[in-house]
C-alpha cells in the first residue's frame, strides 16, 4: 500500500476593495498564501479565500512581515484618499456658499414686484452665484494637484518600502535555514 503525503492547511478570508485586488493577491502569495477561490462582495469589495501549508517554514516572521504589509496597504489607501479629501471637503462648502447666493439673487428678484433695482441687483447676484458654482471645479483641481505634488513622493516611499517587505516574505519561503 502506497502512504500519501498528509498535509493540514490552514485558511484565510480576506476581504478587499475590487481595485486592490491584484495587488492583494500578489501580497498575500508573497507570505506563502495559495489562493483558492475569489468572489463578489455586495459592498463593491472581493473576498479572497487562502489556504497555506500549516507547517510552513519560517511562519512566525512571515506572519509578521504579513502584517506589516498589511498596515503598508492601509497607509497607502489613506495617502491616496487624503489627496483628495481636503479638496473635497472645500468644494463642497464653496459649492453651497456658491448655491446660496444664486439663490439669494433670485429671491431678490421676486422680492419686491416691479422693482428695477431689485431686479437688476438680483441678477448680478444670480450670475455671481453662478460663477462661483462654475469656478467651484477649477479651484477644487487646483487644490488636488498642489496636494498630489505633495503626496506622491510619500506614496512613491511606501509603495517601495511594500515591495521590500514582499521581497522579504518571498525570501524566506524559498528559504531553508534562518
């Protein structure tokens, strides 16, 4: 009789955003993860179902180098959501700022009937209120890039200190003494 070689897994669900998919795909084959099976989240997100090897060599540094990278990977997707936040923010305050004084103006126009100076005040308010929701898209670019200028050297650091920490897990897997 032939003795099949036993081996005892251990799994991991893991849920990402669906644009992180790849990225975490790769990360978690990096730390000795196969994946199994992937599938659609209701909230936008996949679930990536893992197994690996439960006597897997080196497990307790690959184990933290994994949540280190994992933490790289949260850094990352908060870097990339404060580039635009801020501007966001913004647009949407001068955006209502803006609302409320083409609304003014046409309030001043219907406020008082017959009125010429009401109704000439009103439009020049409605069409500055109108400029100011127009110019509203510019001033949020402008505030997006200065802010990404800032930013991108930051994340061009932390993407490389996670390629340095995949390098590592990948090391140690192929590994055979410590």
């Amino acid at each position: 009789m032939q003795e099949k070689d036993f081996v005892t897994y251990e799994y991991k669900t893991v849920s990402v955003k669906a644009k992180d998919r790849t990225r975490a795909m790769d990360m978690y084959e990096a730390f000795g993860w196969e994946i199994t099976g992937t599938s659609a989240l209701v909230t936008g997100s996949v679930a990536l179902s893992l197994k690996r090897d439960r006597k897997q060599k080196h497990k307790q540094e690959l184990s933290r180098l994994e949540r280190q990278a994992e933490e790289t990977v949260d850094t990352l997707n908060r870097l990339q959501l404060s580039m635009t936040r801020g501007a966001s923010i913004f647009a949407y305050i001068f955006g209502i700022v803006a609302a409320l004084i083409f609304g003014g103006g046409m309030c001043l126009t219907m406020l008082k009937e017959g009125s010429i100076p009401a109704l000439i005040g009103g439009i020049v308010l409605g069409i500055v209120g109108l400029a100011l929701c127009g110019l509203n898209y510019f001033i949020y670019s402008k505030i997006v890039a200065k802010k990404t200028k800032e930013i991108l050297p930051v994340i061009d650091e932390t993407e490389e200190k996670l390629a340095d920490i995949l390098e590592k897990g990948n090391d140690l897997l192929s590994a055979e003494i410590i």
